[in-house]
C-alpha cells in the first residue's frame, strides 16, 4: 500500500505539471485575423515564447500564478494577466485579442544641415571570435549599446558578420530601443523589422530607411530569435574589450549584460 502512495505522489505532480502548459491564438481586434510573432510571456522571468505565423502559441505556466503574463507587439496595445486567473479561466482565453495602436511618426526640423555619414558600433568581421544566441528558444534576444556622435541621428543600415555558417535558414527581428541605466528600456520602432539568415550567408546588410529611425542619445540594436529552425543557435563576429553584450532568454525576461566580448553589430547612420 505504501508503495502505491509513493507512485502516486510522482505521478499526480507530473499530470498537474503537464495541465498547466496552455496553448492559444492571438489575433487582431479590429480584423480578427491571427497575429504572427506576438511576445508572450512572463514578466521578469525566462518563461516565454513567440507566436508563430498562424498567431499559436504554447507556454508552460506551472508555478507562476503569483507572476505576470504579458502579450506585446509592435503596433499594438499590450495585454497582461494574472497567471492565477489566466489559469482559472483558461478556457475564455484561448483566443486573445490585441487592439493596434495609432503611433504618430517622430518629426523632425532640421534646416540649413550639412549632413555627415558615419559607421557607428563595433565592425569586426573576425572569424576567430565570436558570440551569439545561446539557443533558437523563441524570443531569446542579444545585442549592444551604440554610442552616437551628433542628435538628431538617422539610422540607414543594419549590419553585422556572421562568425560562423547556418544549417538552415533563420527568421529573425531586428530590434532598436531606448537606453536607461544601461540597459534597453523601450522600442523606438515603429514598425516590425524582419529579417532572415540563409544557410552560407556570411553578412546583413539590411536597409532601414524605410522604417525612418531616429535616435538623440546612446542607443540598444538586438536581433530575436522568432522562428523555429533546425540547428543550434547562430554565431556573429565578436572582439573582446569592445562593450558588453546585453541578452534576455525569452520575450519578457529581464535583461543581462554577458561577457566581455562586443558583438559585431554596427549602423550606417547620418547626423
């Protein structure tokens, strides 16, 4: 008898675990239609994903009803819940729905400017070091802090070297915020910036004056990992003694500065 007690014990914790993975779809408000790559996740804790393109997501929340869910995406108003009464009423959150937001365009005077063009950040292209993400969990997120010279600064392109080659193609969105106490506070984007890592593919180059980005103090540029893909991970080119990178594990965790070593990202830009 005792030794069914004891089976019991490992077996209901287990099934208790596994109730708590929920699985849902985020869609928009106004079209009803699924939102592809909303961050999901728990605040401040390396527990979340991202939604994939038909807006589905699946999370484990076990043991985190005193914790905070949020949902958040460019473009559109964030939504947060208590994991406690996300769990109870699991069932009335399977579709969760985002209201898009209405963000003005930041404008802009300059007169009589003669304009300067400058690289900004680190421009290694060294093949012998190099860092990167610590794994393809969605939402998992690296970058750096760039210093500019001048406000206002505009930034023109993306780029960055790929230390080491890629088993298979990989979505990715690029990201820039604000800093504050040395650390990224909030997105100066506008828009979703998406880009993908193709398999042999050595560079980004990515042109960003479509997305007209503006930035008047130091600023953070990341790349997040969005998108299932085979392989481990993707390594950038790196050099030691050139600024720290800066990651989170998932969509809502909290921030980290790692290492020594400066990743390879840097902007073309104008002041």
């Amino acid at each position: 008898m005792k030794h069914l007690y004891f089976i019991a014990l490992f077996i209901f914790p287990a099934l208790f675990a596994h109730a708590q993975v929920f699985d849902g779809v985020v869609k928009d408000s106004k079209t009803d239609q699924p939102l592809p790559y909303v961050n999901v996740g728990i605040i401040g804790k390396s527990v979340g994903t991202v939604t994939d393109s038909a807006g589905r997501y699946k999370l484990n929340l076990a043991n985190h009803d005193a914790d905070s869910l949020k949902l958040s995406m460019i473009g559109y108003k964030p939504l947060t819940y208590q994991v406690a009464d996300f769990v109870k009423n699991a069932d009335s959150y399977k579709t969760l729905l985002l209201q898009p937001t209405i963000t003005q365009l930041k404008e802009v005077k300059v007169n009589n400017h003669k304009w300067k063009q400058v690289i900004l950040g680190n421009t290694t292209q060294s093949k012998s070091g190099n860092a990167g993400f610590k794994s393809n969990r969605l939402g998992n997120e690296i970058g750096t802090i760039i210093k500019i010279k001048k406000s206002p600064t505009f930034l023109k392109q993306f780029n960055a070297s790929i230390a080491s080659g890629i088993v298979d193609s990989v979505m990715l969105r690029l990201n820039f915020y604000t800093v504050k106490d040395g650390m990224p506070d909030q997105l100066l984007q506008n828009q979703n910036i998406f880009l993908t890592i193709r398999k042999g593919q050595e560079k980004i180059n990515l042109n960003l004056e479509p997305y007209n980005i503006i930035v008047e103090d130091k600023f953070f540029v990341s790349l997040e990992w969005i998108q299932n893909a085979r392989g481990h991970g993707v390594m950038f080119s790196a050099s030691l003694l050139s600024g720290s990178i800066i990651s989170r594990d998932t969509s809502q965790d909290k921030w980290e500065k790692v290492g020594i070593a400066g990743i390879g990202f840097n902007v073309l830009a104008e002041y």
